[in-house]
C-alpha cells in the first residue's frame, strides 16, 4: 500500500482534471459501490457552509439527514471533543465511566423519560427498541414464547441490518438479503383502518416514523399519531417513534410526536444526537420496558462511551442554549412560504410538504426526476439529494438565518424556473 504524496495529489489533478475527480475516482477504484453520490468532494464546513476541495462553496441542504442539527464543526461540540478526547475515550461498560450518568440524567430530564440506553448507529438503537419490545411482551404482556409481532408501514426507514430490512418495502433494500427475520407486519402509513386491523393479542408495538424521511418527506394526516397512540393505550400495545431524523429540533419541536401532543412508549434518537461528530444513539422509554434488561442481555462496546457521552451532553445543551428548535419552527415556516412562492410559477412542483426544516418539494412525473435538478441546484451552490426519485428535500442545519434562506430561495427559483 502506498500513501499519496500531496505532490502526488496536486499532479493528479494536472494529470487527470482537477483534484475532485482524481478523488472521486480513488473511491469508485477501491470503494464498495453501495451509494451514488452527487460528485462533489468537500473537506471543510462551518454552520450551514461546506467547501469542496476545490474551494467551491455550498449550502448544505441535507445536513448529513439531519446528522448536522448544530451546524458543521460546530465550535462548542469540536471544544468538547478535543477536551474529552485528550481525557477519556473509552472505557467499555465493563467499568462505568463520569459523563453517562450525566447524560442519563440530562436527556431523561430533557425529553420527560424514565430511561435511556445508549447505542451508537440510528439502526442499531432500532435493534435496541425492537429487543425491548418483544421481551416486554413476554415479560409485561404474557405474549407466548416466539409469537411477539411488531407493526411497521409501508415505504418505512428505519436502518440496514438484516432484522430492519426484513420490514422493508423497498425492493433494493431487501433484494439479495434474504432470507428475513419474521414476527413483522407492515401496513398503509396514514390508515388508522389499516394499522388498528393489523392490530392482534400478540402485537407487541408499532414502530412509526412520526413523518417519513427517507420515504420522501411524507407527513401524516393530521390526528393521526394522536389516534394511534390512544388505540395502542387501549389494546396494551407499546408506540415506538422513531425520531432518528425527525427528532432533535428538526421538525420545530424537540421531538416531532409533539406536534400532536403525543407522548410515545418508546423514543428512539440519533443522528444529531452527537451534532454529526460521533455516532451517538439513544433508546428512551419508562421503567417497565427498558427496565427488561438484564446484565448480559444486550450491550455495546462503544454505547455509551465517555466520548460520545459527552459530545451527545453538549449537542443537547446546544439545541436548547442556541434556541434551535424555535428557529427550525420560525425559519422553516418562512422557507417553506417561499417555496410556495415558487412553486406558483412552476409545473414541475405537485406538493411541497414537511413541518419546521424538514421540507421535501414533490416534483411532478413531467419533471423527470429529482435528480437533474440536486444536480442543477449544485452548480448553483446548494448541496440536496433527491429522495424517492421525485422528492428534493430541504433540511438545512438548523442555525440558518433567514438571510441565508433567502439567498437559497433565489437560486432555488432560477433553477426550477429554467430547467
Ligand atoms: C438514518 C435513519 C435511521 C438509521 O440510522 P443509521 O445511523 O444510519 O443506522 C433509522 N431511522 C431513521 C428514521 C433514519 O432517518
């Protein structure tokens, strides 16, 4: 194996293009081809801003799926990496360790739970709720033996490991994968009809993202979640929201079930529970379902590490310090009503739908996909991913000012109106 040299970068670049593509091609070279990227190579950000290594700047529009809350590099987060990092990084749960208390404590408080356990990846906190849901069956509910079953929806995200995927409604993510882990059910997002007839004594829970993001930004009629939450009350059925994307500000409130004044068995967080520097995830719930757990049955080697523990302490206390979340609510109020300005004058747009700054445009089949116009909006110096082929989704981190909104809505306005 050798190194590149930066000379060896810099002739690249004279050799073959610019440095970007000789870049691009070392991943295509020696990198799984599991993703299809837009081609820009970044390799700095502040707040909202990202650079690519040609010094092209962006709005970041995706915020790493809503990983980058606190905006890139944030300074306080990258004090308290450096400050934890010369002191403790990781001591495994064979010990105990001075900042997961503090984070126990602090997030319980924060979100109104009883209990919290600490994971690392979005999906992995999925494995986490799912665990602790069938042994609540088993243990609280009187389930037989191997019978639990959980409800999801159709056009779900909720991670890649093989148990997740088994749900799956997307093709691609389950072809060549099988075979699958039983005990799932999937129904229609948005139909009480459907999700209550779905509904059985051995139903353990209902794993629900309170508005898909992968899925394309797809918000539930309104009353919904509030409907579903007293029919899982009534039948002893346990609610898991998956706030992995919506959670943390990003939706206008801490937690998108808010919206609805719905307080769900089971929350499940990540993504910019660490602000993007570290994977953190969490599972919060009562006593009587994370209280299932014994020593020995179910951990991490990094959940809960000093490290992570104190960066998730500080993403939180930023959220809150920073008022984050009011200005996700406020901003993206006012994002959104310039979209719609937009969209007035453009027959490629069908909807624009979402809450605070969680916002997906719905293009119309005429418009050919979302593709070419992510595309288009990177040349203009906006950074967004197409998502469900006809979806473009606008989550920027939530320190946006409006200035920067309004400089977005411009470009976003020459592009939709000349492509
Ligand atoms: C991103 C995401 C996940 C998976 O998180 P990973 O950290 O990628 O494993 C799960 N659920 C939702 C709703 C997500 O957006």
């Amino acid at each position: 194996m050798s190194a590149l040299s930066p000379a060896e970068v810099k002739n690249s670049s004279t050799n073959k293009g610019n440095k970007g593509d000789f870049l691009i091609d070392l991943e295509n070279q020696y990198g799984a081809n599991n993703y299809h990227p837009l081609n820009v190579v970044l390799e700095k950000g502040e707040g909202v801003w990202v650079y690519d290594v040609e010094g092209k700047k962006y709005l970041d529009c995706l915020s790493a799926y809503s990983a980058v809350n606190q905006g890139h590099c944030n300074p306080r987060l990258l004090q308290k990496l450096v400050d934890q990092a010369s002191k403790l990084t990781l001591t495994s749960r064979a010990f105990r360790n001075d900042q997961l208390g503090p984070f126990c404590k602090e997030i319980c408080e924060l979100t109104g739970y009883e209990m919290v356990l600490p994971m690392n990846s979005g999906a992995e906190a999925v494995e986490t709720a799912i665990k602790a849901a069938r042994k609540w069956a088993y243990n609280v509910k009187n389930v037989p033996d191997n019978k639990a079953e959980i409800i999801t929806c159709h056009n779900n995200f909720h991670g890649r490991t093989i148990s997740i995927i088994s749900f799956s409604s997307e093709p691609s993510y389950q072809k060549g994968f099988g075979p699958f882990t039983p005990g799932f059910t999937s129904v229609e997002y948005g139909s009480i009809e459907k999700i209550e007839a779905a509904m059985n004594d051995n139903t353990a829970a209902v794993l629900i993202e309170p508005i898909q993001g992968e899925g394309g930004v797809v918000v539930p009629p309104e009353g919904y979640l509030k409907k579903l939450s007293s029919i899982c009350q009534e039948k002893n059925i346990l609610l898991i929201a998956d706030e992995i994307q919506t959670g943390l500000g990003r939706t206008g409130k801490l937690l998108a079930c808010q919206h609805e004044e719905v307080t769900p068995d089971v929350v499940i967080l990540g993504k910019a529970l660490s602000g993007g520097f570290y994977p953190v995830s969490a599972v919060l719930a009562s006593k009587e379902v994370l209280g299932v757990f014994s020593p020995g049955e179910h951990g991490s080697t990094f959940g809960g590490n000093p490290l992570g523990m104190s960066l998730a302490r500080e993403a939180l206390k930023i959220l809150v310090e920073e008022k984050l979340i009011e200005n996700a609510a406020e901003l993206g109020e006012y994002f959104l009503e310039g979209l719609r300005k937009i969209e007035t004058s453009c027959s490629y747009i069908e909807c624009i739908r979402g809450k605070g700054l969680m916002i997906g445009v719905v293009l119309t089949p005429e418009a050919k996909g979302a593709r070419r116009f992510c595309e288009a909006l990177q040349k203009e110096g906006i950074l967004c991913k197409e998502t469900h082929e006809n979806v473009i989704r606008f989550a920027p981190p939530l320190v946006i000012t409006k200035t920067e909104i309004d400089w977005a809505l411009d470009k976003i306005s020459q592009v939709m109106k000349t492509l």
